[in-house]
C-alpha cells in the first residue's frame, strides 16, 4: 500500500482468510490491456521489495 501512496496510485487492500496475506486491487477507470496491468503489478512489485528486502516472492 504504502508504495501505492507513494505513487498515488488508489488501492484497496483486502486480507486474505488465513490472515497470513492480503490482496491489493486497483481499479481502472478504463479498459485497460491486461498485458500492461501485469507491467504495472510487477513494477509495484518490484519497488516494494527494492525496499523491503525480507520480502520473497511466497510471503506475496
């Protein structure tokens, strides 16, 4: 979330049923092509753990 903010990208979290994860959607006022939803995802990704190092790819 905190890197959504920062990219005042609006994000809505949602926790998982374990309570071990959570989800974050983002809606799109538009259509958008899912091949450039995936780019964005992956870069929100990819400068989240740029920060937070002890993320891994199976806590997200």
């Amino acid at each position: 979330m905190e890197t959504c903010r920062n990219l005042k990208i609006p994000a809505a979290l949602e926790r998982s049923r374990s309570g071990k994860g959570a989800h974050i959607w983002i809606f799109f006022s538009a259509s958008v092509l899912a091949s450039k939803a995936r780019k964005l995802g992956s870069y929100l990704l990819t400068k989240t753990m740029s920060r937070h190092h002890q993320l891994g790819m199976e806590q997200i």
